[in-house]
C-alpha cells in the first residue's frame, strides 16, 4: 500500500479512511497540528515521501456556508487550491471529497460524472472551485463525490451523526419531523472508505460518484433505520423542507450515480439499505462496549 497523508482524519470519513487503510503507512495530523487554511503545505509534505494526499477536511455547515462566504471559500477552494499545487510540485496523488451539492437538484435522474453542476448554495459553489482547482493541479488528481455521508463517528460542526441523533429520539419515546421532499445516496463512511481505497490502488485518477446504490428521501431513510433498529412504530412525521422556513435554496434532488467503477473493474458500493444494516450493526456494538 501507498505512503499516505490523510487531512481530516478525525469525522466520518477520515476516521472510516484511518481505518480502512491501517496496514498503509499513513499520517493524519489532528487539527490542532495542521489546520489546511492557515498552514502551509511544504511543513508536512517536505522530505516526508507521500505517494498521495487525501482531502477530508471542509467547511459544510451548508447554512453557516451562506452567512460566512470567505470562511467557506478559504477553506472549500483556496486551501484545495494551494493543497493541490503544492503536492503536484512534489509529485505527490491529490485527492479532494466533493459533494452532491455541486449540483442544482433539478434532475429527474441520477447525477452522472459526465453532468454539468450548478450548484445552488455558498457550499456548493465553494466545493466546486474546490473541484476545478484541483483538476487544474496536474493529473494525479482525485475528485470524489459523497452524498449524505453517514457512519458512527459525529461530524466536526455537530458532534453528532443525524441518524445517531433520530435513533435516540426514538430510544427515548420522542418524536422525529424528517424532510420527505429531498431525495439524496446515502454514503456509508466505511464503503466509501473502501471505494476510496480502490481508486488509489488502481491509481484512477479523476473525478468519480461514490455512493451506496440506490436513491431515498431523508424521511425513507430515517423510516428504514427505525424499521431496522425494532421502532417502526416511532412517532415519524414527514415534512416538506419549506416547513422549515430556511432561506437556503438545497437541491432538492440529488442522487449520485457512478458511471467509472465498471471499466475500472471496481465493485459498485452496496444498496443504502444494506449499507444502514451495516451500520446499525456496528452501532449496536459500539453500544454494548460502552456498557
């Protein structure tokens, strides 16, 4: 396996990434050590011999994106940017997580690798000029796409994963209003971490869609994992997103379809519902260890 440097090692993703890629010899600086916006590059990439870079680290409060623009853009693009550039100069792999959000949401189908984005929202935006600056880096560039990443590691912004969240609600009697008017591929951190894998060992550069199979609105999604978990009858109220009030324009359908993986002869991820008994499994684990 490649020597690698892991940013954002700590959420979902990069604690599935740690995890999945423990028999490589792999960093990955806490925050405090190495933050992408403020520091630069050559203090981790010089005389340390990494055959590949991965992005995790990002500014995705999509609301807090829309009230604090420069905070979204120094850390979504200019941080990628100058990451990219560095690790190009040094003949180093650079990966970068994208998202859904890169789309408009006004589809009827699927987003493939091969549809233009228009994204809607400061995140968005943000997350692309992400994408394009690394892609101009050179070719060893990844850009991975994620939808709704899911896993039991809470998020840096939160501290929680929302199906964590929705679960306890329903552990505790209480009720759960979930958005049934967005539909979305949910991404189970450690198939992506598994995917992600794939792609460096096949060193496939470019851009690809990583998400379980299949599409679900939020409320489906919940629905399932309360099924799954023995609370179908959990007090579950779906709601429209414009109940909310929230100014912020999300797309309200965006699931991702993989079109690379089959010429690549990599295995497509699992179905999201497969996907949500893994993680229910797991779950119950870490549950009973704290016990």
């Amino acid at each position: 396996m490649k020597r690698i440097l892991l940013i954002g090692g700590s959420g979902q993703l990069g604690t599935a990434l740690r995890a999945e890629l423990a028999d490589a010899e792999i960093s990955a600086p806490a925050h405090v050590a190495f933050d992408l916006v403020t520091d630069a590059p050559a203090a981790l990439l010089d005389g340390a011999h990494y055959d590949v870079a991965i992005n995790c680290a990002a500014f995705h409060n999509v609301d807090t994106c829309e009230r604090e623009p420069d905070k979204a853009f120094a850390a979504n693009t200019l941080a990628v940017d100058g990451f990219a550039r560095a690790c190009a100069e040094r003949d180093i792999a650079f990966m970068t997580i994208s998202t859904d959000y890169v789309f408009d949401g006004t589809a009827t189908r699927p987003y493939t690798e091969g549809d233009a984005p228009g994204p809607r929202t400061t995140y968005g935006v943000s997350k692309l000029g992400g994408e394009l600056l690394a892609r101009r880096s050179g070719r060893k560039h990844y850009v991975v796409r994620t939808s709704g990443v899911f896993g039991t590691v809470g998020t840096s912004s939160k501290g929680y994963t929302l199906i964590d969240k929705v679960l306890g609600q329903a552990e505790r009697g209480e009720p759960t209003r979930m958005v049934a008017d967005m539909t979305f591929s949910p991404s189970y951190a450690p198939h992506v971490a598994r995917a992600i894998r794939g792609l460096i060992e096949a060193e496939a550069y470019g851009l690809h869609h990583v998400t379980n199979a299949g599409a679900c609105s939020w409320f489906e999604f919940v629905q399932a994992a309360f099924a799954k978990a023995g609370f179908a009858d959990a007090a579950l109220e779906p709601v429209a997103y414009a109940s909310f009030g929230n100014p912020v324009q999300r797309p309200m359908y965006s699931p991702l379809a993989n079109t690379t993986f089959a010429a690549l002869g990599l295995a497509p991820l699992p179905r999201w519902d497969a996907a949500l008994d893994e993680f229910l499994a797991a779950r119950s684990r870490r549950v009973q260890a704290a016990t």
